[in-house]
C-alpha cells in the first residue's frame, strides 16, 4: 500500500506546489500489515519504496522478496498517476469561491464526456433515507429551450445555453420529520448544488432558475411530458460562459458571524 500525504499550500504558483508536495511511502510487507515509513522528500516513491521492501527482515526469500518488488513498482506507479490527476483537478474551495450565476453562454456544445463527468458526480449527492428522488431531463432541442426559457417568465438567457436541464423529483413523505412532504425538495436541492459545482470545476457555467409559476411548472411537465408522480423543482442552464469573467469572486454574502452562534441563538 501506498500512501501519499499531499502538503501542498493553496494560494502557491503551481511549479511551487510541486515542489512543496511531500511524498510518503507506506510499503506494507509480506507479513500482514508491518510496514516501514519512508519520507521521500520531493520525489516520487519508486525508489525508496523499493528498498524499504528489499530490506525488510520477514521477506528473507528471494521470490518473495521479488514478488514484494514488483508489487511496490506498480503501486507507485498507481499512486503516480493519481497524484498527476489530482494535481490537474480544481482546488474544492476554489470551485465553490467561483461558483456563479452565468447568465450569458457560448454556442460550443458540451462533449458527452464531460456532461456525463457531470452528471456521475451529481449523483452521489446524499439524500433522506438514501431515497434520490431526483431526475434530470437533458434537453438540447433549441426549440425545446425556447420553450423552457418562455415559460420561466421569458428569461431568454436560459435558451442560449447548449443545454437546459431540468430537474424533476418524485414526491415522497418522510415520516420521520416535520417537514414529511417537503423532504424531496431538500434531496433535490442538495442534488442540484452538486451539479452546479461539479459543472463549475469542468469550466461550465450555471444558473439556478427557479422563476416559474404553477402555469410554467404545468407547461414545463407537458413539454417533456413527465409522470404525475414528479414535480419540475429548478430548471438550469449550462454551458460555457460567454464572459471571461464569469468565474469571480461572490458578491455580497453574509459574515461567518451574522450565520453561526454557538451554543444558543444569539
Ligand atoms: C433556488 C434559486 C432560484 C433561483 N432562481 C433564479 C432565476 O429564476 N433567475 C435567475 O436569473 N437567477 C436565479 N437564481 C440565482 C440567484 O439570483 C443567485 O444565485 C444569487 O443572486 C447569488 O449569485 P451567484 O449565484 O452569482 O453567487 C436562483 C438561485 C436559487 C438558489
């Protein structure tokens, strides 16, 4: 097994984060869980892994001591690959800091691999009692959009995105809490911000719009013909940002200190 401790600092240039990442290599050894912790200051683990399994006094045969080997090769190998994939993935803090409402999108179409990236993050959101109420309607017909962006009060932005999603969710009661009928809403919402962020870290740009009265919610279920079991809960534009500066800063929020007391409302 190896283990690899990334200690890189958040606001470092990125040739600097590589060099500040520390490597440590955890070999266990043929012997059930003994291991010997290796600091490898900067550099990938092969080499050090290797010899901290070769000097291990348990592996006194030859052919377990290669077998170990090429075990410690491949798992550094492994952990290689997925220290390069994390270090090409955005910063969580930074997908959530820049998380904004893009009203304004490029014609380019979303590659399939992409929405589906998407889409598979989306759905590991929690829900009550693991119950997923949630489902998406993809929809990439233009005219389809216009319809969609006609019924949210005319909000034309939404028709100009490659996709629009909207977000469906199955009512169901949920006997434990007070808010029983609501909870799916709850479920779906938590659904959707993993979305919006998920879509946020692949450089896509989203927009709630919840803007759409009892007729909208009733013409948006007739359009993509959904069952009477599931309520339209968000609609959501996606696509590339016509601006550069989509991805900034949020504007006003509330302080730390305004949301959280501890202990008692104060
Ligand atoms: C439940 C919900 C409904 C929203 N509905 C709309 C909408 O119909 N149209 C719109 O332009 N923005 C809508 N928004 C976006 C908010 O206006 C926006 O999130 C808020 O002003 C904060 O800005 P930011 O998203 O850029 O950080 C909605 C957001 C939420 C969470």
């Amino acid at each position: 097994m190896i283990l690899f401790l990334d200690f890189r600092g958040r606001d470092a240039p990125a040739p600097f984060i590589l060099q500040r990442t520390l490597w440590f290599s955890f070999s266990t050894t043929c012997n059930g869980g003994l291991g010997s912790l290796v600091k490898s200051g900067g550099k990938p683990p092969h080499s050090k892994a290797l010899r901290a399994v070769q000097a291990n006094s348990f592996c006194q045969s030859p052919r377990a001591k290669r077998t170990l080997a090429t075990k410690a090769r491949l798992a550094a190998q492994s952990g290689l690959s997925l220290f390069l994939k994390e270090a090409s993935a955005m910063d969580f803090h930074e997908v959530i800091r820049t998380r904004r409402s893009v009203r304004a999108y490029k014609s380019n179409p979303i590659p399939d691999d992409v929405l589906q990236r998407v889409f598979d993050t989306a759905r590991l959101a929690p829900s009550a009692n693991n119950i997923q109420p949630w489902r998406v309607v993809a929809v990439r017909d233009e005219a389809k959009r216009r319809e969609i962006a006609h019924l949210c009060y005319e909000q034309d932005f939404i028709a100009q995105a490659p996709v629009v999603l909207v977000i469906c969710a199955e009512r169901y009661r949920d006997s434990y809490s007070w808010i029983e009928n609501h909870m799916f809403l709850v479920d779906t919402a938590i659904f959707i911000d993993h979305l919006a962020l998920a879509a946020r870290a692949e450089g896509l740009g989203t927009c709630w719009i919840g803007a759409f009265d009892a007729q909208g919610h009733k013409g948006l279920k007739r359009l993509l013909d959904t069952p009477d079991s599931h309520d339209v809960v968000m609609v959501m534009p996606m696509g590339y940002p016509e601006r550069p500066t989509a991805f900034r800063d949020p504007g006003h929020r509330k302080s730390v200190g305004e949301i959280v007391s501890f202990d008692a409302w104060r």
